[in-house]
C-alpha cells in the first residue's frame, strides 16, 4: 500500500505523536536523475544542496502521485529551498498540482514562546491529516536501538546498518534487527553532512569498525555526544561535507575542539559529494594517523 504522507527533511521525526498511526515514508534521501526533457532541471541553481534537487526531479516525474501529502520538516537542511521551490514550481505548472505541501517547524526551544509555537505547528498539521485514516502505531524506536547497540560493539558493519536505515525510512518500516556482517580493527566515527549511499561507510568498513555514525539518519542521541564517544572508544572521527554544503560545516571546528579533548583524531576528507564514488576518497585513512592507528588500518 502507498504511503499516505511523505515525508522530506533530514531528522524529521516520523514516529512523532501528530503521525501515530499514518503511513508514512521518507523521501529525503532518494536520488533520482531528471526525466527526458526536464523542464524543472534548467531551472534549479548549481547551490541547491542534491537532496532538494532529487526531491524537485522526483515530484516532476510524478514519483510522489499516490501521495495524499508531502510534509517538509523545516528543520532540515535544504528543506525551506524544496518547499518554496515546489511551491512555485507547482504554480507555473511545471510540477503536478497535487499532492499539496505542507510545512512542518519546531523550535527545539523549551520556553513558553516555543511551547506555544510548536503547539501551533503540531495543531496546524494534525488539521491536514485528520480525514486520514490511521493504523496500529509502529515502533521504529525500539528496532533502532538494537540496531545502534550492535553496530556500538562492532557486531554489523558500517555500511550495513546504513543502509538498512536508509531502506527502514523508504519504506516506513521498522529497521530490520538481523545479524550482518562485521568489521574488525580501529573503532571509527563519522560525522558531517549528510550521505545518500553507503559508498564511504564501505570505504571505512575496509578499514576499521564504524561503531557510531553521526551524519545519519536517525542518529543516536540517547547520551551526550561526549559521553558515546568515549563509551564507544572512538579512536578516529572522519569528517566530510557536500560541495554545496552551507549548514553543515560550521560545526566542524566544534566536533573538531570536542575530538581534540578527548583525544581522538580529527580525520577531514574536505568535500565529498552526497552520492560519492571511489574516485572522490582518498586511498586510505592511513596517511596522517598516528602510528598505532595507521598500521590498524593499512
């Protein structure tokens, strides 16, 4: 069955109470190509991020038609350029008129202003959804926890837990549990912006443990970021960005300061694409390590 609502925006919370019980699927990270004589793709700018340009290409080609909404969580990344950019993109008839958009905000804050704010907001969707019919609740949680436990002791590779959450928020589904298959060597993290393919988590796979990935989705932020790195006796953090990032990056000094207090290395691959090939990763992450960590990953 179609999911009734689509979701896209980088962390939108799809187990969120306003969403109890909808089916629900992520778009987000969905890469799609323009169709034949694209008339939206000409029009999309060189620093739209590739998730918005995905998100524009795929509405075009009517890949979100069985859609009754699409809700863009604002707090993502790129998610206010895909919005307004559908919006218009619809109003000059060059994207279908339907399904129709909604946006979603949160302010994260805990103040009575932000209280009422995001009060407003849920109230504000609840109203768009309401003549939907809704299911039993899925518990998405409960599977991501066992997921992140197991790829915490090195017990599934890195681009396997990846992919199976990428797969788990395409579908709407909960991650699969199953035993995969596991990595050996230095115990690795990586953080950044966010990634389309598990492209550079094989590239670490081949030469570590990937025990606590950041860049997403679904992130684990059960303790203070401190607190799992040291738990997870991280030894070396990876840090990327897209070329086209301009959210992402700031952050780099911080996660840099915070690796250098607890002494791990900080390891910047500069600017990696969103869907990377073997060609935009460097051989290995061997040049620059310290000596114990180096002979671990040659």
């Amino acid at each position: 069955m179609p999911a009734q609502i689509l979701l896209f925006g980088h962390g939108v919370p799809m187990s969120d109470p306003v969403l109890a019980g909808l089916s629900v699927r992520d778009v987000t990270r969905l890469f799609r190509a323009p169709v034949p004589e694209s008339r939206v793709a000409p029009l999309l700018e060189p620093f739209l991020d590739p998730y918005v340009r995905g998100f524009l290409l795929g509405f075009e080609a009517g890949a979100f038609q069985d859609a009754a909404l699409i809700v863009v969580w604002r707090q993502g990344a790129g998610a206010l350029h895909a919005f307004r950019y559908a919006q218009e993109l619809q109003r000059q008839g060059l994207l279908p008129a339907t399904p129709r958009l909604h946006l979603w905000n949160r302010t994260a804050g805990d103040s009575p202003a932000a209280r009422a704010f995001d009060a407003t907001e849920d109230a504000a969707l609840a109203a768009r959804v309401d003549h939907l019919p809704r299911g039993p609740v899925v518990d998405r949680e409960g599977p991501l926890a066992v997921l992140d436990a197991r790829q915490a002791a090195g017990l599934i590779s890195g681009a396997m837990a990846f992919a199976r959450r990428l797969k788990a928020r395409a579908t709407g589904l909960p991650v699969s549990t199953e035993p995969g298959p596991q990595t050996g060597g230095p115990r690795l993290a990586l953080a950044g912006a966010p990634l389309g393919s598990d492209r550079v988590h094989r590239w670490m796979d081949a030469q570590g443990q990937l025990v606590l990935d950041l860049q997403g989705p679904d992130v684990p932020s059960r303790f203070p970021l401190e607190r799992m790195l040291e738990r997870r006796g991280v030894e070396a953090l990876v840090w990327q960005v897209d070329p086209n990032d301009d959210f992402h990056g700031w952050n780099a000094p911080a996660m840099r300061a915070r690796c250098d207090r607890l002494g791990i290395r900080f390891v910047d691959l500069g600017h990696i694409p969103a869907f990377p090939g073997f060609r935009d990763l460097p051989e290995s992450l061997a040049t620059g390590l310290p000596e114990r960590l180096a002979e671990g990953l040659s």
